[in-house]
C-alpha cells in the first residue's frame, strides 16, 4: 500500500484519528503538569484542499467536509467541538481550504509548558512542517526517520504524553515495524499513550498487530483500545474504506466518549448506509 497522505488529507481517516488525538491531549489537560507529544511521520503539517493532490482525491468532501455540516446531539457536539474548533481555526473564511494535520492539531493543544517533537524525511513535506512551525519555541522538526525517532525520543523527560505513530504504509513489512516499533518504545516508556494508526484492509495482518500490542501492553481491559471504522466494505484493491487505531493506556474516560461519538459519526461518514464501527478491549 502506498499511502501519500495529500491526497487523503481530511478523509474519514483523519477525521476518526484526529478526534482521538484530540479527546487524549484533551484529558491530559486535567493535570497542570508538563507534557509531550511524539509525532514520529509527521507529514507536511497543513495541506492545502483546492491543490491537485487533494482534488483529485475528493476524499475530504466524504469526511471533514461532511463532519462540518453535521449535527449531533449536545453531549456529542461538546466532545467533538475541540477537534472542529481547530479545523475551523485553519479556515477563518468559512469555506474549507485547508487541513491540518496531526502536528497542527496537537500544537493548537499545547499549553505553555507542554512539547512536541515531530519526525519527518520526506524533504517536501518536511519543508512545508518547518514553514508551518517556524519560529515555535514549543515544537521541534527532526530530519529523522520515524522509527529511529521512536527509539530515540521515548521516554520524554517530562514523563507524560502521547506518541503517535502513523506511518504510510509504503513497505511491505510496515505492521512488524509497527509492532515491533512500539514493543521497543514501550518497554522504555510504559506508562505513556500510544495511538498506532493502521489501515485496515487485511484482516490477518490487522488481528495479528492487536493481539502483538495488547500482549506488550499487559492484557488488562483498562490497557489497549482496537477501534476500527469502516465507511465501506473494504475490498483488498479498492481504497481504502477501513482504518484503525490501537490505543495504549487510553484515558480513563476515552473509552465511554467514543461509545457516544463513534455512532454519530456513521451516518455523516458512511458511503451507502454501509458505516459500522468496532471498538473493543485487547484481552489476553
């Protein structure tokens, strides 16, 4: 699979993985403490939705453009307000223009005490990171390959946070990095939240990365979250129609909120009527 993310910016995808990244950075407000924030394949921070790339795509007119225009009852609206807050940030005009990916998401959270480090080689879209936090005492571009990133920055000093690890899905090998990836992170830094993306369009390799990141993880309920959404059957040369998340040490509270929101989200994101939705515990 080859995932060249401007072309997916805003989709269905980011739009489950963002409101994650969003409710964690979120409840980790509720301490004064320091935080920080691991983004080991950044990408290009901002991507522009009136570009070629993301024309031609059109996913974004089946996700963040839908999730815009959408209604939901009070308490969903509340929990997803944050996350639309910042897209709208990026699109003072009103129409959307623009995304922000998950870099510019988790800065628009950071308080004054709080951290990024994000990771990215792709030069371009490493170029177009730099220019989007130029001058930003609080984040910190590395011309470092994601996984050596991993390995490098965790544990962060402050001793909170969240890593996200999302990579593109270009190589072959990429759910045994994946695994492997975190299983080497966590064992420097277990007390830290995960969020491992996925696409998921094989059911083997996708069984196969939960049951390997909830063993690493300890197997207890209150450990690691699998939530899969689909906007449609997922065909194995079609687009991609199903993306995951594996959560580590979620926040107490995530799991009850994506309850209320992930339902909400089906009929907005949903292709057909065919929307559903997995969310469960990795159990030994």
């Amino acid at each position: 699979m080859n995932y060249r993310h401007a072309f997916h910016a805003g989709n269905f995808a980011d739009v489950i993985k963002h409101i994650v990244l969003v409710r964690v950075l979120t409840y980790l407000h509720e301490k004064p403490a320091a935080f920080r924030v691991i983004d080991t394949h950044a990408g290009a921070g901002v991507y522009d939705l009136t570009g070629e790339e993301a024309d031609r795509g059109g996913e974004w007119l089946t996700g963040i453009a839908r999730l815009m225009q959408a209604r939901f009852s009070d308490p969903v609206a509340q929990l997803v307000a944050p996350y639309l807050d910042i897209v709208r940030a990026f699109n003072p005009q009103r129409d959307l223009k623009c995304y922000p990916g998950s870099p510019l998401i988790a800065r628009a959270l950071l308080r004054p005490q709080d951290r990024m480090v994000a990771c990215e080689i792709e030069p371009v879209a490493r170029k177009h990171l730099i220019g989007a936090l130029r001058r930003d005492t609080q984040a910190n571009v590395v011309d470092l390959d994601g996984w050596m990133g991993l390995a490098a920055f965790v544990p962060p000093k402050e001793r909170r946070g969240l890593v996200l690890i999302d990579p593109p899905f270009e190589r072959k090998d990429e759910f045994e990095r994946l695994a492997g990836g975190f299983a080497e992170a966590f064992a420097k830094w277990p007390t830290g939240c995960y969020l491992l993306w996925y696409p998921a369009k094989r059911r083997r390799a996708t069984d196969d990365l939960a049951r390997r990141v909830g063993a690493v993880a300890g197997g207890d309920a209150d450990k690691c979250l699998r939530l899969e959404f689909s906007v449609a059957p997922q065909t194995a040369d079609g687009p991609l129609t199903s993306a995951g998340l594996l959560i580590v040490n979620p926040p107490w509270t995530l799991r009850a909120e994506l309850k209320s929101i992930l339902p909400e989200l089906e009929k907005p994101l949903g292709q057909g009527g065919a929307a559903r939705f997995k969310l469960e515990a990795i159990t030994d």
